[in-house]
C-alpha cells in the first residue's frame, strides 16, 4: 500500500470517529430532551383575589431601602396562614403590578398584553358602554372574544382541561366574553359577565333570592338554600374539578378566580370572631373574613393537590387583580395600601401595587417540571414584575406556542424566580386609563425608580406628577418642577409607549386628548 493509500485510510478512520462521536452525542442529546419531554406536562394554578391589595394580608410584600421585609399594622390586623406558608415555601414579589381596575388585569392576564394594547382599558359594565363622559368611544367594552388569543386556549391545544372557577368579567351581557367557555375554557363554574356577585350567601341563592338579583352567581345550584359561603362553594367546586381532570389522566390549568374580596361586604360567620374586637368598623371587620376566607380556600386546595398525589407537579400562582379596597376611613389619600398612597382606582402605588407569590405546591428540585422552572425558597424578589409577566412565563413551561401575530407586552419570569435580576427586561409599568372614576383620564408609568403621572385635562392643560420610588416610595412629594429634565425624560417615554401600543385617549368634541409634552 503507498504513502497516498495510507494517509487516505487514516483520514478515513479520523472522519468515522468524528462522524460516531457525533452519532452519539445527538443521540444522548435526543434522549435527554425525551426525557424532558416525557414527564407528565405541569399542572397550573392561577390563584387571582378581587380587589386583593398588597396590604391586605399577614405575608408582608413591603421592603425597607435594604430590601428586609417590614411589618405595618394592616399585616398584623390580617389573618392569612396558608399565604404565610405559601410565601414560606416559594418567592414573593415586592414589586408587583396590575392595572387600577379588574377587567384590565384580567383581560391582560390571559392575553400578556398591556391593557393601552387591547383596549380594555375600564372595567366592564355589563349592560351598557361605560366609557364616562370623555372616555375613548372606540375602547374594548366588548372585552374578549372567541378570535381572542389567550393562555388557556393555548393550553386547549397542548392537551390540558382548562378551567374557570368564580368571577370572569371578561365582557358584558350577550358578548362571547361572557361565558369564559369561548375564550378558552373547557369547564366554566360560575363565571358570567358580572363583576360581583350579588349575594355570598346560599340562603340567598349567591343573589338569585336575595342580594342584588341583577349579579346573582350563576351555576351554584347545588348550594342554595344552604348555609354555604361563596367562597367554600366555588372552592368545592374547584376541587371537584381537578379531580375529574386526574381521573381522565389530563394536566390542568385552573383560573381560581374568586368573587371575594370584592364588595357588597357581607361578613363570613367563620371568621367573624377573629375580628370582633378589633375596634374597626363592620364593612372592615366583614373584609377581613372574606380576606381569612380566601386564605382558608387557598389551604384547601393546596392539600387537595397534594393528596391527589399531584403536588409537586402542580405550579401555584397567588395574586390579587388591582389595589385594595378594603372599607377603611382615607387620611389625606392613605387608606387601605397604607403606608402606600391610594387604592384602587387611583394613580397611585396603592391601586396597582398586588400581592405576588409563585411556588410549587410540594417543592422538590428532584422533579423533573420543578427544573425547568426552579422556584426558591421563603425567598424575596424586589425587581418589578407584572400581570404582563404571567402569559410569557407559563407558555414557556407548558410548551404552548403563541401566535407570531400576537404581541407580547411582559417578560419570563423564569431568572427573577431564583432569586436573579433579568437584565434583559425593562422595568417598566404602564397604566392607562382614559376614563372617569376615582382618579379620572390619567396614564401613569413607572420606570425603575422613577414614576410619572399625566392626567388628562378637559381644557388642554397639562398636569404632571412626578415621583422617585426609590427615595419616595410613599409618593408625598411631586417633583415635576423641581426635575424638569427627568420629567421630559419620563413624558417622551410615556408618549412612546401609548403610540407603540396604539392607545386610545380621552376625546373632547371628538378630538383625543394627547398628551402634552414638558417645553
């Protein structure tokens, strides 16, 4: 054999040994993958309190300028264990926000979208268009619709049950968003086109025999006449079920979206003597017996989960939908959000600012879901997060696709869930709300430590607020004079981000009312 013949076989031999170790690191990349594949898809619960606000519970969410927890008064008049032990075994964010009223929030929940986006920018009155006087006449009302994108049609497509459980507010009387099962949804318990129920009571038939008849909780039949709260019959209902989706071997995603803490405030008689002699009013002392309510359900269905051997499978999700509107007196615009400035409806932090807990229902970094969305522990998280944040998170983890055509406003949660910073996503909240109520024709947004408010004014005149978070975060004193180059630094940013969304304004005679930027 020559020299040439030679050198040919060896380079043969080199290619085949290169082509064989390649064959068998696809392959053991194939088998890892098969494996990630395999394990059983994550079961998903989205665990959303009306009207919940970051203070209106005994987990504290509040940091000092060192990032260490405080404790105010109203964590201590509240009694909320399970979200304790939630809080304990997962990680909170103190930095959480929602849009200022719920049909927002829950629109952008299920879409991943701002709401300056999909245009439901005012709750939904579900008889009529409540745009108020100088709102956008071509704003959302109709709210979602069966074209809609949203996360649990997605999970339709993955092979997952989705259910809904209590208030749905997605659109008004005769929409498709009134019944959450042409969004998405393949159970719908209780879910219609109101936005309180009309009654807690069973004895009441939730408002059908008493109450208000107009909002009566539709679907409860099992329960009226009895002496059951709402809240413990949307929970039974709930775990009924989860326990027919294990039966047909199906994962789950649930919306556990209930009525409380919304008013009227009717007082849950089990808890009522928590609270008694508080010295607090009634409709405070009924608040917070819907508040120790909604904890009591979450522990239930926790260990529901986990006895059905389904816990450490099982993502929970806990989060309220705008600020709090707990019944309590207002002291120069402090009141329920105390020591944050405001409650729901307002532009300030205490109408967006929302509880935040993301854990496994039984932890175990062993567990194959739990890698792939590691959670640590009794842990912290003071970067911003928000509602946005919910769709791009849980598609990640479930394997969902989303539409190319479909926009994204939030950010995976998946580096901010151990503990880490995402440096690739902004720190940016946007709320609009081009309508009338407590704070009326106003977009706020907050950017890192600086927070800007625009209120849109009838005669053209432009009002500023401007706050920094950081050294302020009680918001108590505007410095929009005092920082004329930070201010047109927020307005230029805020008036981008209504145009890249293709926000609707307020209108007089006809014409928007756009913001007016700083000279």
């Amino acid at each position: 054999m020559t020299l040439k013949s030679l050198d040919t076989l060896s380079k043969f031999k080199n290619t085949l040994k290169i082509l064989i170790s390649a064959f068998l690191i696809i392959a053991n990349i194939s088998s890892v993958g098969a494996q990630t594949i395999d394990h059983k898809p994550p079961n998903i619960i989205v665990f959303l309190v009306d009207d919940m606000g970051i203070m209106d519970s005994s987990v504290p969410f509040l940091t000092d300028s060192d990032g260490s927890l405080i404790k105010y008064p109203l964590n201590e008049y509240y009694r909320t264990p399970h979200m304790e032990k939630l809080a304990a075994q997962g990680m909170r964010f103190t930095n959480f926000y929602a849009h200022s009223v719920c049909s927002p929030s829950r629109t952008s929940i299920l879409t991943g979208q701002n709401s300056a986006r999909h245009g439901v920018t005012n709750w939904v009155h579900p008889e009529s268009n409540n745009k108020t006087p100088l709102g956008p006449p071509g704003w959302n009302w109709k709210g979602l619709d069966k074209s809609s994108v949203t996360f649990p049609r997605l999970l339709q497509a993955q092979g997952y049950t989705t259910i809904h459980v209590g208030k749905a507010h997605f659109g008004p009387l005769n929409s498709d968003g009134e019944d959450p099962s042409n969004i998405g949804f393949d159970v719908n318990i209780g879910g219609s086109a109101i936005g309180q129920p009309g009654s807690y009571l069973g004895t009441e038939a939730y408002g059908l025999t008493g109450g208000d008849k107009h909002r009566a909780v539709p679907g409860l039949e099992n329960y009226h006449g009895k002496d059951v709260f709402l809240t413990e019959a949307l929970t039974l209902e709930a775990n009924k079920a989860i326990s027919q989706a294990k039966e047909a071997g199906k994962p789950f995603y649930l919306n556990m979206w209930h009525y409380a803490v919304h008013a009227p405030f009717y007082s849950d008689a089990r808890f009522k003597e928590h609270y008694s002699h508080s010295g607090k009013s009634e409709n405070a002392q009924a608040y917070a017996t819907l508040v120790e309510g909604i904890d009591k359900s979450l522990g239930d269905i926790v260990q529901h989960v986990k006895n059905l051997g389904l816990g450490n499978n099982t993502l929970i999700l806990f989060l309220g939908d705008n600020g709090s509107d707990a019944p309590l007196q207002i002291i120069d615009n402090y009141s329920s959000a105390s020591p944050l400035k405001g409650k729901k409806g307002n532009h300030w932090e205490g109408g967006m600012r929302v509880p935040f807990i993301a854990s496994w229902v039984s932890p175990d970094q062993h567990q194959l879901a739990q890698q792939s969305l590691p959670i640590n522990q009794n842990a912290v998280q003071t970067q911003l997060g928000s509602i946005l944040d919910i769709f791009p998170t849980l598609i990640r983890l479930s394997g969902a696709k989303t539409p190319e055509n479909h926009p994204i406003d939030g950010f995976q949660l998946h580096q901010q869930l151990t503990g880490s910073q995402n440096l690739e996503r902004d720190e940016m909240f946007l709320n609009h709300f081009p309508h009338e109520h407590r704070s009326s024709y106003f977009t706020s947004l907050v950017n890192s430590d600086w927070k800007i408010i625009y209120h849109y004014q009838s005669d053209g005149t432009p009002k500023y607020e401007l706050f920094n978070l950081n050294s302020d975060p009680f918001e108590t004193t505007n410095v929009a004079n005092t920082h004329p180059e930070q201010l047109k630094m927020m307005m230029a940013l805020l008036s981008k981000e209504l145009e890249d969304k293709k926000a609707l304004y307020p209108e007089k005679n006809q014409q928007p009312l756009r913001p007016i930027l700083p000279k």
